[in-house]
C-alpha cells in the first residue's frame, strides 16, 4: 500500500518540473530562476527535490495494472 500524500505531492511537483522544462523549450525562459533567482542556493534545492520526485515516481512502474 503506497502513502497516497506522498504520491500525489511527488507527482504534483514532477508536473511542475516537466513545465518548467517546457518553458525552457519553447520559450528559453527558465520559471525556477525567475522566482528564485538563476544559480542560487534555492533553486539548486528545488531542483534536487524535483530530481528526487522523479525518480519517486518512477517506482509508479511497479503499480501500473494492479489494483489495490
């Protein structure tokens, strides 16, 4: 049985990394650097965290197909 808040808050915060990126993509405007400022502290934690939560989700793989 997964801890649905977390997943819900890794998903969440993996969307806004794939926005982000898109950002980037489309529009070479980078969102976290706008708020946080480019190269800070900040936005280099919000970065890792963003990291970790994709990699979090990855383990969604695992649950594809069963119920629960």
């Amino acid at each position: 049985m997964g801890n649905k808040t977390l997943d819900c808050i890794a998903l969440t915060l993996t969307i806004i990394g794939a926005v982000n990126w898109g950002l980037i993509g489309f529009f070479q405007w980078n969102l976290v650097d706008f708020i946080c400022g480019p190269g800070t502290w900040l936005s280099r934690v919000i970065y890792a965290i963003v990291g970790l939560c994709g990699l979090y989700i990855l383990t969604f793989y695992n649950r594809c197909g069963k119920i629960e």
